[in-house]
C-alpha cells in the first residue's frame, strides 16, 4: 500500500462519500427550507456516480491508504439499494471500518439489510430529544419516533458501537445537551456534541451561536463528571471524554474553538463525481469526467496522488484571520459533502 501524503505530511486515511445530495430533513444550518424548498432542483441520476464508479474509486483510494469509509448524503438511505453498495464495499480488501451517517428516518426499514450487507456501523444526527425543538431544527416538524425507533433496531442487530451527532446551537438546543448526554448514556451510545460551524453559505452562522467545547464539557460534568482520554488515531475529530463513574463516554467535535487541521486525514467524494480535501473548500475536483472519459487505474491513482500531495488545505485554523480580514472564501454546502 502507498500512503500518500500532502504538504503537511498528513496522511490519507479516510474517505467520506456522499452518495446523494438529496434529504428529507431541511435542518437549517445545512439544507434550510427557505433555499432548498419544494422547487430545489436535485442532481439528475445520471450527473450522480453509478455504484461501479463508487467502487471503483474507492479500491484505487485503498491502495494510496484509505482505510476508513464513511457513506453520506444529504440522506444516504435515499439512495436507490444503498445496501447493495455497502456490500460492494465491503468486499474491498484494506478497509477496516466502513461506516454511515444518517439522520435516521428511515433507519428501522433498513438496518437488517445494511447489517447484512456488511455495515459495521452507523452514526445518527439527532440534535434534541424534545419533540418541539426536534420539529424546528429538522425544518419538517418531524418528531423523535421515527430516528428512536432507527436506534433501536440498529441496536438490536449489531450495527454499533452507535455515535450520536448532536450539533450544539445557543438559543436553539444548547440547554439540552446534559439531557442529551444522560438519555444516551444509559442506552450505550457515544454521543458526540459537534460546534455550530460556518460550513457552506446559507444557514446564517453566527459565531455567537457556538457553544464551545469547553462549555459544553463544562456543563454535563456539572451532573457527570467526565475526565479526558486519548483519541484513538490522532486524525479522529471527536476529543473524547469519558464519565468518572466508568459509564461511557462522550466525543467533542470543537473545528471552531479548538480546530484539528493538523490531523485531518479526509477526503470527501461528492455524489455528483467531484473530491474535497478539506469540509470548507471552495470548488471540488472534478473525478467523474477522468472515470467517464476511460481513463486506467494508474492513471486515476497518479491525478488522486497528485491532488492529496498538494494538499494545503487548513481553513478552520485560518478561521479567525479570514474573519477578521472580512476575507471569508464561498465554501461548498454541507448537504453536498454529508460533513
């Protein structure tokens, strides 16, 4: 295996594809209503990559160092037999953790199928147990049943450990977030509480929305005391925390006060065929038309080796200079990317 590396002597580790950029939820701090309504215009199927392309990308990405796999969306269970892909990925020689993120809709219909095909796990974004804020911050109205009742069944058939993705927003969900770590607490999930970040350009962030990750840690061990652990890898996003008393433990995702560029090891595939190295980016590289135009397998792992080596990419330590100098760069949108 080579293991590619960019300017920074970061590796390639991890690979997030996004295999839809459609969604059910319009969350307004990453698909809001008022931009992306009922006339939104979603990519056509045949701008989108086939499952062939997916694979076939990912197997080259394998050889350059990818072990980690993320599958994302917008919502990912949208997608046409998703678990059809996931048992092609999981075929894949080199890949030790294939995992997907989901808003958990749909999760009850589709966990035997994806446990089957292969998954290992997934992560679901459920930001508030109260069905009222729930509602508000979905852009649905939706209530809770739905995403618990997803919990509960990829509990019950081994698709964990379970992560929780909680984005934290002052004056929306902030005075939830002990509630939130409690109820997950007891059902043995790792509940991640994730900064309000200024990804894509439509849902209006205010830095004085984010709710820090020293408050928050600060919070919950007011009722559950939590100590520091180690990361797992140095390039896992989440700082980990466990509770004193030996009952799990909860991940921090702080890219706004306390910023992880200099371990990111992620590279992000569109579902429309373009590459990312970095959440924040500004234009994406275009794979889609090197797959379609017949290009050989070393000649796509030559422009990917090409693409990770000149990789500079550190927006969320260059945040504070960027706002400062009123010089904030048009960034792709998060449904686009899945996070």
């Amino acid at each position: 295996m080579f293991l590619a590396q960019d300017k920074f002597g970061r590796p390639l580790r991890d690979l997030r594809i996004s295999v839809t950029d459609r969604c059910n939820f319009r969350c307004p701090f990453c698909m809001p209503a008022k931009t992306n309504g009922e006339e939104y215009h979603f990519l056509p199927r045949a701008e989108i990559l086939t499952f062939e392309e997916i694979v076939r990308l990912t197997r080259i990405l394998v050889d350059l160092g990818v072990s980690k796999i993320r599958i994302t969306g917008g919502e990912p269970l949208l997608r046409s037999q998703i678990e059809v892909l996931v048992g092609y990925l999981a075929n894949i020689k080199g890949i030790e953790d294939l995992a997907l993120t989901t808003n958990g809709y749909l999760l009850a219909q589709k966990a035997r199928a994806l446990k089957d095909a292969g998954l290992g796990r997934v992560t679901v974004s459920l930001h508030s147990l109260d069905d009222d804020v729930f509602a508000n911050m979905n852009g649905r109205g939706y209530s809770t049943e739905s995403v618990l009742e997803g919990l509960r069944v990829a509990a019950e058939v081994g698709l964990s450990p379970i992560k929780i993705n909680i984005v934290v927003q002052r004056g929306v969900n902030g005075h939830t977030i002990v509630d939130l770590a409690r109820f997950f607490r007891r059902l043995g999930h790792v509940a991640r509480f994730i900064e309000y970040m200024d990804v894509g350009n439509l849902n209006g962030w205010n830095q004085d929305q984010v709710v820090s990750a020293d408050e928050i840690v600060k919070t919950i061990s007011a009722e559950l005391p939590l100590e520091p652990i180690e990361r797992t890898h140095n390039s896992d996003v989440a700082l980990r925390f466990k509770y004193k008393d030996g009952g799990g433990e909860i991940g921090i995702i702080a890219s706004v006060t306390k910023p992880f560029c200099g371990d990111c090891a992620r590279l992000r595939l569109s579902a429309e065929g373009k590459l990312y190295t970095c959440l924040f980016a500004s234009e994406g590289h275009d794979i889609k038309g090197v797959l379609r135009a017949g290009a050989t397998d070393n000649e796509i792992k030559e422009i990917l080796t090409g693409l990770w080596s000149s990789r500079t990419d550190r927006y969320s330590e260059e945040r504070a200079a960027l706002m400062a100098n009123e010089t904030m760069p048009r960034k792709v949108e998060m449904y686009q990317l899945g996070g």
